[in-house]
C-alpha cells in the first residue's frame, strides 16, 4: 500500500489521527503545516488541501484528500476492515460511539476552534477575554456530560475504541490535565490507559515530549 501523508502539527488534533495510523501500521508521512493559528503564509499553503485551513488533513494514496478527524476516524476502519477501533455495526458499542465521537467534534472540538484567538471572531474591543472565558466554561460543562457517560478503564468500560484516542489527546488541552484528574477521573484514566499502549506511547510522545 502507498502511504498516507497527514498534514499536521506536534500536539494539535492531527495527532488523533496519527494515532490511529500508527495503530493500524498503515504506511504514513507526516507533513508538518506550520503555525496555523499564527502564521498567514501557513494557513495559505492549507488552503489548497483545506479551505478552512485547518488539521488534520489526510491525504489518501490515491491522491484524495480527507479532512475532519471524524471522517477520517470512520474511513479508516471502513478501510481496514477492522474494528477495534470503531465498533462494527451490529456492535453493542455502535451507537453510543457514534453518538460521542460526533459531541466531541461537534462540541467540545469547537470551544478550541473559537477560542485559541477569540479576536479572530469577537471583534469589539475588549470583549475577547470575557467570550474565552465563557468558551472555556461551557467547555467544561460539556466534558463534565461525557465524565457522567465515561466507563472504566476504557471511555466504553472494558471496550477500547478510537475515543480514547481522542481523550488521550484532548486531555493535554484546556482545562488542562490538573482538572481532568479532579474533575474528571474517569476519562482522565481512559485516557491514561490509552497512553500506555506502545503504538499510542509513540506517537504521544514525539507530539507532547517531556519537558527538561
């Protein structure tokens, strides 16, 4: 098989979708996009594969470019054939899954899209500060719905799936991993058992090294 080029960068959303490349063994590239938060000439280069010059974008050995992690979660099960990571459809796990995979990119996913430079979208003087405030709030509330869904160990109790994945990366973002640990064990510990499996350790690793 060719192999897959993920455009993205150390530590934001494409490493979600690294992950699930590096599980599968799928052949891949990465590609690093820049600074799209702070750099016009990155988000330019993006463009072309993205309009809303955003990662991840996976583009497929065949030439076709996939974003949103989602999507892109869903299209490498179908295309593997496999489903440890996404439940197959007669699975007891389907639906739930599908059901949290999408409040997580259609939900919390956006408090970060609007808020990492809330200027971007609030133009009125000073009014940036209060409507990242009440972002981050509302993130919270939203994370403290999927803490009173989560099982354990895993975000499906004994059933691994590509939501840990997502858990094992957002968790690194605001609030932070001090909240996450009081305020919400239960995912903070999907996430950590998804950490320690050797193809995820990896990937986390190179996209959050440690400091010092």
């Amino acid at each position: 098989m060719q192999e897959f080029v993920l455009h993205g960068r150390p530590g934001w959303g494409s490493a979600i979708v690294e992950a699930q490349l590096a599980w599968y063994g799928l052949p891949f590239r990465l590609e690093d996009s820049g600074d799209l938060l702070a750099s016009d000439e990155a988000r330019e280069r993006m463009r072309p594969l993205n309009p809303l010059a955003q990662v991840p974008v996976l583009v497929l050995p065949g030439g076709d470019t996939l974003t949103e992690s989602a999507a892109i979660t869903l299209h490498l099960a179908d295309l593997t054939g496999r489903d440890d990571l996404v439940p197959g459809p007669q699975a007891a796990q389907r639906a739930a899954f599908l059901r949290w995979l999408v409040f997580i990119v259609a939900n919390i996913y956006p408090t970060f899209t609007y808020g990492d430079i809330p200027a971007r979208f609030v133009k009125a003087e000073g009014a940036g500060e209060g409507f990242r405030a009440e972002l981050d709030a509302y993130a919270r509330r939203l994370w403290g719905m999927a803490e009173e869904a989560a099982g354990t160990p895993h975000f499906f109790g004994a059933r691994f799936t590509a939501l840990d994945l997502y858990l094992s990366v957002m968790t690194r973002w605001r609030p932070g991993p001090k909240w996450f640990g009081e305020q919400a064990p239960k995912i903070t510990e999907a996430a950590r058992r998804a950490i320690e499996l050797p193809a995820v350790a990896q990937v986390m690793e190179r996209n959050f090294p440690k400091k010092g």
